[in-house]
C-alpha cells in the first residue's frame, strides 16, 4: 500500500483538526484570536495550533477554488442562456422579415463571442 502524504495526511494526525471544537477554533483563528489564548482556552499547544494554521490555508484555499468554479459555471450558464435566445429572436426576426432586428442580433452575438474568448483566455492564464 503507497503511503499518504500532504495536507490530508497531516490533517489527520493533527490534535486540533481531530478536536471536538476545530470549527471554532478554525473559526478563531481566522478572526485572528492569539494563538496563546486559543491553546489555553482549548487545552491545546501552540505549537500544534500553529501547524494546523497550514491545514485551515489549504482548506481554505480549497473553499475559494470551490467558489470560483461555481461563480465561473453559473456566468458560463448564463452566457449560453443569452446564446440561446440571441439565437431564437434571430430566427424569428428573420422569418418575419425585419432585418433591423436580425443585424442587431447577429451584433450581440459577435459580443457574446468576444466575450466567450476573453472568459477562455483568462481560464487559460489561471491554469
Ligand atoms: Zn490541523
């Protein structure tokens, strides 16, 4: 069997991530409470407090790759919703003959487009 290494595997040798109370000691800890008043309140060491501010970093970085990806999905749904009707008033601007309205579609759908390529650029700049 390989063996485990990284912030889960430390995680789970961690005295105050294996604490009753870790949430509210998390909790603290990001409100910027001492970690001298923390080890006392909860009986714990601070130098165990201090190694598991590296395990709440990488949870919390987890939590904001979390939210951007849904905040990115949901604008992306969005953008293919927008697509979707741009796509429909087209056709039934064209079936009725008023080309005003089909040029202004085809319009927006060039920005909806650029838009397309700036949100790809810019997911290709994180990765
Ligand atoms: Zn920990």
């Amino acid at each position: 069997m390989a063996k485990q290494y990284g912030p889960a595997h430390q995680s789970a040798r961690c005295t105050v991530c294996n604490h009753p109370s870790h949430s509210d000691i998390d909790r603290a800890l990001i409100d910027g409470v001492p970690l001298r008043t923390l080890a006392a309140t909860h009986g714990l060491s601070v130098s165990a407090l201090f190694r598991h501010t590296k395990h709440l970093q990488h949870q919390l970085d987890l939590h904001q790759r979390q939210v951007d990806r849904s905040q990115i999905t949901q604008f992306l749904d969005k953008l293919e919703l927008l697509e979707f009707r741009l796509d429909r008033l087209f056709h039934k601007a064209e079936e009725s003959h008023s080309f005003h309205v089909s040029l202004g579609c085809l319009q927006e759908s060039f920005r909806v487009l650029s838009l397309w390529e700036r949100v790809r650029h810019s997911l290709e700049d994180r990765s």
